[in-house]
C-alpha cells in the first residue's frame, strides 16, 4: 500500500520513520481517524479543527503541509484505489536527540494510511454491541487526542478475555466515554444524555454531528453526567465514533439494555446518520 509521509506519496514496505522520533521515544504523538464514504470524507474539518487543538494543547506546531491536508487524504485514498475505507493521520514533532526537553531541529513527522473497510456492512451496527466496565485510569488529559493509547489497548484486550466487545470507562462521577467512542444513554422521555465536554473525555466528531442530527430532529439533548446506575437502568444506550458511527450497546456487565435489541431512538439516529452521510456523495 502507499503511504504518505513528510511530503511524499511512497510504498509503505519502504517508508523510513527515525528511531529517534520523539512519537518513538516518548509517545509524543497527535491523530486522527477519518472515514471516507462512497468517496468523501466524512466530517474531514471537524477532525482537523481537532488535529489543530490538540497540537496546540501539547505545545507541538501545526506542520508546514497543514493546509494541503485535504487534498494530500483524498490524493492518498485515490492513489491506494478506496472508496470506503478511512484515513489515519499521525504528526508528531519528529526526531530529537533522546532527552525528555529537547527542541526538535527538523520537521514534525506526518504520516497518512489509508485502508480498505466496509464501515456500512459493519454487523455491529444492526447487531449492537456488549460492553463491561471499568474504572477510568488514563491522565487527565483525555481532551487531547494522543497516540498514548497503552490503556485502551488494555481495555479493548480485556474486553476480549472476557467474552464482551468493548470496555466502557467510568471515574468518581460516572461514565467518561467508551474506549474508543463517546457514550450516548436515551431516557424513557426519549431525551438524549451525554457527558458534557471536558479534559475527562474526548470531544468527539461523530459526537457533535449526532447531537446536530438529534436537535434537527426535534429531539432533546442534555449535556450532563450519566451515573453507572443510570447506565445500567438507560432503556437504551449507544457509542458513537468515527469508525463505529453509532452503535447500540446491547448488554453492560452482562445486564441487557432495554430487551437488548437496537432501540427506537438509536435506529432513527442510525438512519438520519445514514442519510447525513448519503447528501455527502450526492453531486
Ligand atoms: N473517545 C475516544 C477515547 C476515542 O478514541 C474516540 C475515537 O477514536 C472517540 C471518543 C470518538 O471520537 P470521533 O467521533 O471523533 O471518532
């Protein structure tokens, strides 16, 4: 497959990324995934607007190709043949000697995949998905959104061992987010709760999109702490991701959610997602 990186379209097999590379040494690294739909990209600013933030939370400057991003993805997916499938972006500050403070002197690293992947004949989608939970022991700065991933390997590992899909992380207040999505409960009035944004969780882009879709609508949507009582007592509950999109959580610690079939509310916010991502493709 081709790749990009540091201003270059090349084979992956002989693409060459320092070992001094500070993403390398000290997990100093910055991404983004992107899913492309029939062709497009789907929220491609949203999740640049966040590359952005995220740069700068960590001190990292935006690198000297940040405007051509756009094209240099859509260069990227057309050069690998795909259609459907999605864009991961990584920038890191590049290659330093191995000291905790140093400046680094060249450019920041920026490396682009793309991947084939079906993301519309996903099972979970109709099927849902099973989650367990566990107490939330990433840092604090969750609104940042680093290649530190060591935790949610762990918690997507453990989810495995134990027979469920995906591990849903709580701290002293309730429900942060998912290991790698935000988590949505519906009440019995049908309004929709989600955790207000902070540096406990991630703002996600898919996040923010549904919400929009939810409030167009007409629905009701309140930005506040979900509880693991309330969680577990939520007619029904779901994740949103890029990847995922959005994906019914059918049974929490072995509990079912609601009759553990896909609710009401989640399958109409599945279709107005569906549709939103449709008027992307249309001419
Ligand atoms: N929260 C975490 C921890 C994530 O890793 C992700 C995405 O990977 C999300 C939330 C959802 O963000 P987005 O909808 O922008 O993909």
């Amino acid at each position: 497959s081709l790749i990009y990186l540091n201003g270059e379209i090349q084979p992956a097999e002989s693409a060459r990324i320092s070992p001094f590379d500070r993403a390398f040494l000290f997990g100093e690294g910055i991404y983004e995934v992107c899913i492309i739909i029939n062709g497009q990209f789907v929220d491609m600013d949203s999740h640049l607007a966040r590359l952005d933030r995220s740069l700068g939370a960590c001190g990292m400057t935006p690198p000297p190709e940040r405007a051509q991003l756009p094209q240099i993805m859509h260069d990227l997916a057309h050069a690998n043949g795909i259609t459907n499938g999605f864009a991961y972006l990584q920038v890191t500050p590049g290659a330093t000697p191995r000291s905790f403070t140093a400046v680094p002197q060249g450019r920041p690293t920026v490396m682009i995949l793309a991947q084939a992947q079906d993301f519309l004949s996903a099972p979970s989608l109709s099927r849902g998905i099973t989650v367990q939970l566990q107490p939330d022991i990433r840092w604090l700065h969750r609104d940042i959104k680093t290649t530190m991933l060591l935790p949610q390997v762990m918690a997507k590992r453990s989810a495995l061992a134990n027979g469920v899909d995906d591990t849903l992380f709580f701290d002293e207040l309730g429900i942060t987010e998912g290991s790698s999505s935000n988590v949505f409960i519906v009440e019995a009035s049908g309004t929709l709760i989600t955790r207000p944004l902070s540096h406990h969780l991630l703002a996600g882009c898919t996040r923010a999109r549904i919400i929009t879709l939810a409030q167009d609508a007409g629905m009701k949507v309140e930005e506040r702490i979900i509880t693991r009582d309330e969680l577990l007592r939520a007619p029904e509950v779901f994740v949103t991701s890029a990847t995922y999109m959005i994906v019914p959580v059918t049974s929490i610690d072995g509990h079912a959610v609601g009759d553990g079939q896909t609710g009401e509310v989640t399958k109409r916010l599945q279709d107005a997602y569906l549709d939103f991502m449709r008027s992307l493709s249309a001419p």
